[in-house]
C-alpha cells in the first residue's frame, strides 16, 4: 500500500492507504477526505478533484496530462505551477508518502 497524504487549507492533515493503480482522486472520495469532490467521477470533465502537489513531490508526480490545463482553468480555486487534477494522478509504489494540498474551495 501506498500512503497520501491530503493537507487541508486549514494545515489539517490526513494520512490514507492506497491501492496502487488507482487515482489520488478516488482514494480522497473513498476515504470520505474533504475537499476532493470528483464530481466527473475521474473522467477529466470538471476541476471539483483540483489538488496543489507538494513541492517536494511536483517531478515525480510528472507534469499535466494533455487536457488537464484546460480543466484547470475552471477551477474555483487560484490555479499554481503544482496544480493538478487528481483524478490524474494514479497511485505508485514511487509515490508512497505524497503530500498533496487542498484548495479553499472546488466549488
């Protein structure tokens, strides 16, 4: 299992497991973590899944995938040089212990 990390905009953190394979999106919703909607269910059609990825974590994460940078510019919150979706992130073993910082708001 791979562990996330979500840090909240309040600096609240919450360590969850992960299933290699899956999104950092769908690990959020399934682990009830607020402020990851995934609206679109991880079909890239809406921002509501918009994360800021740690610093630490931006090249291994690897850049946007083709399209995201149009959702993105929908979001509701400020999009950053680390912002992406997270549906697009897909759980590794070589991002075990990711950080990962939620907007103020999806909506």
């Amino acid at each position: 299992m791979t562990t996330i990390t979500y840090v909240a905009a309040d600096g609240t953190r919450t360590d969850v497991e992960a299933e290699d394979g899956s999104s950092v999106m769908q690990t959020a919703v399934s682990n009830d973590v607020d402020g990851i909607v995934g609206e679109c269910g991880g079909a890239m059609a809406c921002a509501t899944c918009h994360v800021y990825v740690d610093e630490a974590w931006a090249d291994k994460v690897g850049a946007r995938q083709s399209g995201e940078e149009d959702m993105l510019d929908f979001a509701a919150s400020e999009m950053k040089p680390t912002s992406r979706l997270s549906c697009q992130i897909k759980i590794s073993p070589e991002l075990d212990g990711l950080v990962v910082h939620l907007p103020e708001s999806q909506i």
